[in-house]
C-alpha cells in the first residue's frame, strides 16, 4: 500500500489535469485520447513492470544499478545510460515543471482571494494573460514552488508526505467526480463527450502518435529511471503486474475525469480546445466562479493540484540531488541546494518563454516547447525503450518469469510484449513521428 502511494504520488500530478487536457485539446482530441490509451496499455504497463524488474534487482539508485546488473550479466556498460539519460530527463523536466507548479499556486492564492468568482471567460482568460505576460510574476511563482519542493527534499522527509497522499490523492479524486458533474449542467457535456471518445482519425498523424507515446510516459513518471529507484523499495513479495496496474489505473482515471470536467467547460464558454499550456487555467476558475460553493472548490481544487504537483516535483528532484550527493562530497542539503538553483535557473529561460524570450531556440520552438518536447518525444520513450529492452532480453528469462509468477500463457504474452510488440511499438511511434 506504501509503495502504491508512493508511485502514484509521483505518477498523478500536472501531467494528468495540465497536461493531458491540454495535448489532447491541442491534437484533434478522441484520436489522440485512444491512441494514449493504447501506448499506455501496451507500452506503459511493461515498461512500468521492467523498471520495477531492474529496480528490485539492483537495490541501488539507477545509474549504479545498470552498471552493476551489466557487469553481472556480461553486458556492456553502455547500459549505464539508461541511468544517466533519467537524471538529465528529471532534470530538464523540473525546470519547466515548476513553472506550472507556480501557475497553481498563483491559482491557489487568486482563489482566496475570490479572484475568479462571477468573471466571464474575457476576464478569465485576461487574468491568466496577465500572469504570463508577467516575467516578475511567474518568477516568483516559480521561485516559490522551487522552495517548497527543496524544503521538502532538503529535509529528507519524502517517507513522511505518503500519509499526505493517502488523503490528498482521494479528495483531489472526488473533486475531479464533482467538476465532471458541473460539466454535466452546461448542456455541452455531449459535445465533450464526442469530443473526447469519437475519433476523428483524420487528425492522426506520426507526429500525434508519438505525442500520445510522450504523454504516456510523463504521465507514468517513466523513461527517467524514477520508477526504478522506487522499485529497489519493493519486497519480494509484490505482484509487480497486479501493482502496476493498479497505478496505471489511478492515474488513468485522473486524466479522464480531468478532461470529462474540462471539455464541456471549454464548448459551453465558446473557447478553443487547442488553446495551449493556459488550458486549464482559462477554464477551471470559470466553472469555480459560477457554481454555487465555487470559491471553497476551487481553492481546495488548487490546494490539491499544487499537492499533486509537489509530490510528482519532489519525485523529479531526488534523483538529480542523489546524483549530485553520489559525484562529490557534498552532504544532502547542499546537494539539494546546488541541484534546485541548477533547475531553477533553467526554469527562468523556461518562464520567459511565455513573455520577453518567446522566439524560437531551435526546431522553431521556444525554450518552453523544447524542454517538453525534447523530453516527452525523445529521452523518456528512449530510456523507457532501454529499460524494457534490458529487462526483457538481458536479465534472466527464467528468474523474471518465477517473479512475475503469471503461469504459461501469461508467461508466453510478457515474453511476447515485453520483448517484441512494446519495444518495435516504441520504435515505430518514434520514427514516425520524426519523419
Ligand atoms: N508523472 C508526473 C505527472 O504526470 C510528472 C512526472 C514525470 C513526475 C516524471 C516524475 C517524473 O505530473
């Protein structure tokens, strides 16, 4: 149960109510929803389960893990890659992370304060404009999410936050099931609907499928060896599968509700779902200031958000500090300290992306775009793709089928999956959508 709170405290977080409203907004909408949920079927489920695999195996942070389990099996130490590609991808991830943390923090404080009760949509969306038009605002937005996160890792008191999770993670839960229900009020919850679940495949393309790979693996927190420090936690005893399914579930089920709620609210206010990063933020507060009881859902709504989004940040900060801890003789604190203002300053260049520095960097996307981009196309499906290859064609095939314990056929389908149809799946999504 600990160890379930603890991954699904790092899996559910922006990714899920930012994030996933938003990509699926901005791709055309049910395609890229089935597509989603496909890759985190078919892809996410074994790649959780090998990192757990890896994880469990090593019972070290997942650098040193790699290296030793190639040392042991013969392989080459080029495996170790896998471990430090996870750092740089938390790494990289934080930067931006963070700044969306501060925009729900923002939100919390703009609740309190009634800043969205009875406003219409021109007023909603001019507030969240005027945050992001703010260089100063978002920076000390961001500056504060970047504090709580290293408060709460310099202290080491991560162990402490799954009692937190275990109540948090439930109401942020009903509140979801409520909003849904506001949906249903607006007399544009069918629209949503059809929106969400009928596909239109005509918006598929490569770059939409790898794009929905990406969201899976950001969702799951995979492909950035997080997953597999967590998995040097598990007891023998765990039912890997029974347990991954369990969080991919959970977290499932959060993106779903997130865009059920979001979508009616976004057809019946006339707004566009492909309106970007601000699609929550444009949307949300106008179903809080609206309803009767807004104002306390909403904060609570924000209060939740922000804790979800903590746990996941935390969870994207360890691995960079016990790099650090791990490379010089630096004790925890000042591990973190030098960790979080290394991410904090990338933050910056990641904040100015939505004011005084939005032009293109490189591929013609700003500092913002790249940073998601090169993290959620590129290094997650790819150390994602090493770990499920190494689990899969580098550990012992009999020692892996005794811990999964699944009798023959289930035996014969992991084989199947994990070695054939998730990996050529990766690198059919990625090649395609590059091309
Ligand atoms: N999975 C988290 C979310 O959906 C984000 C995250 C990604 C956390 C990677 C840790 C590692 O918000």
């Amino acid at each position: 149960m600990t160890f379930i709170l603890a991954a699904a405290g790092s899996a559910v977080g922006l990714g899920n109510i930012w994030r996933f409203s938003y990509m699926v907004g901005e791709s055309g909408g049910a395609a890229f929803v089935l597509v989603y949920l496909a890759c985190v079927a078919l892809v996410g489920l074994p790649v959780l389960v090998s990192e757990w695999l890896i994880g469990r195996r090593g019972q070290k942070n997942p650098i040193n893990t790699m290296a030793e389990l190639a040392r042991k099996g013969g392989h080459s130490q080029a495996w170790t890659l896998i471990g430090i590609s996870g750092v740089v991808a938390a790494f990289l991830i934080l930067s931006f992370y963070s700044v969306i943390g501060g925009w729900s923090l923002s939100y919390t404080l703009g609740s309190v304060t009634g800043a969205f009760s009875g406003k219409d949509a021109d007023a909603i969306g001019g507030l969240f404009n005027g945050l992001l038009a703010s260089p100063g605002k978002l920076l000390l937005w961001h500056t504060a999410f970047m504090l709580l996160v290293v408060f709460i890792v310099a202290r080491g008191v991560t162990k402490g936050l799954e009692g937190a999770v275990r109540t948090m993670m439930p109401a942020l839960f009903i509140l979801m099931v409520v909003l849904v229900i506001y949906g249903m009020t607006t007399g544009h919850f069918g629209e949503a609907m059809s929106f969400m679940f009928n596909p239109d495949w005509s918006a598929l393309s490569g770059g939409v499928v790898l794009a929905a790979m990406g969201q899976a693996f950001f969702t799951l927190s995979l492909g950035m060896g997080i997953m597999m420090a967590y998995g040097s936690y598990l007891g023998e005893d765990v039912d890997l599968i029974s347990t991954a399914r369990t969080v991919i579930i959970l977290d499932t089920l959060v993106a779903i509700l997130a865009g059920m709620a979001i979508f009616p609210i976004v057809f019946a206010n006339g707004l566009s779902p492909g309106e970007g990063p601000g699609l929550i933020f444009v949307t949300l507060p106008l179903a809080f200031g609206n309803m009767t009881g807004g104002t306390i859902l909403g904060l609570m709504f924000f209060v939740l958000l922000t804790f979800a989004a903590l746990t996941s940040a935390i969870s994207l900060l360890e691995p960079v500090v016990e790099f650090v801890e791990e490379r010089t003789p630096l004790t925890r604190v000042p591990a973190t300290l030098i960790a979080a203002v290394a991410v904090w300053a990338l933050g910056i260049a990641a904040l100015m992306s939505f004011n005084v520095w939005d032009a293109p960097v490189a591929f013609g996307l700003n500092v913002f775009d790249l940073l998601d981009t090169f993290t959620s196309k590129f290094l997650l499906p790819l150390t994602g793709l090493g770990a499920i290859v190494f689990a899969a064609w580098c550990l012992d095939r009999e020692s892996v089928h005794r811990e999964l314990s699944l009798g023959a056929t289930g035996n014969a389908l992991w084989h199947a999956t994990s070695r054939y149809i998730a990996p050529i799946g990766v690198i059919f999504v990625f090649v395609g959508g590059l091309l």
